[in-house]
C-alpha cells in the first residue's frame, strides 16, 4: 500500500478540543441523564411543596375571611326567624 500525499484543499486537525458542558450532556448516557433529572426534582419538589402550602393557607385565610361575614349574615337571619317564631308561639300561647 503505497501513500498519496494530502491535498491542500482537505483540512487536518491542528489543536484538541475538549467538549463543552453541553457536548457531555447531549452524550451522557439515559442512565446518568436520569439521575440529573431526579436530583433536579428533588430540589424542586421541596420548593414546590413549600409554595404549595404557602399558597393554599393564604387562600384559606383569604376564603374564611370573606365567608365570615356572609356566614354571620345568615346566622342573624335564622336567629332572627327563630325568635319571631318563638314570639309567635308565646302569643298565641297567651291568647
């Protein structure tokens, strides 16, 4: 087998190029690509559980207050009644 010499026009490598963060990620193995989407949401999942909570007592807090007045508006209506009702039957008890 003999050599032929290289053509100018085809380009020859003149330096090493180590890969990028992005490089070894895009060739990580599934495995290891796994571990990092599992170690990322366990960080998340501990934020997300602690905003979940924050959000769903600001909301409950939120709720009861303005059910409060709505829910002793219909208090006074039924102890109204109920006071009618019973003044009613003292008077034609009376009568």
């Amino acid at each position: 087998m003999t050599t032929r010499p290289v053509p100018r026009n085809v380009p020859t490598l003149t330096e090493v190029v180590e890969p990028g963060p992005q490089q070894v990620f895009a060739s990580a193995p599934a495995s290891a690509e796994e571990r990092i989407v599992q170690r990322v949401m366990q960080r998340i999942d501990a934020e997300l559980d602690q905003r979940l909570r924050e959000a769903v007592a600001s909301l409950v807090v939120e709720q009861t207050r303005a059910l409060g007045p709505r829910l002793r508006q219909e208090i006074e209506e039924e102890v109204r009644l109920a006071v009618t009702q019973a003044l009613a039957e003292q008077a034609a008890a009376k009568s």
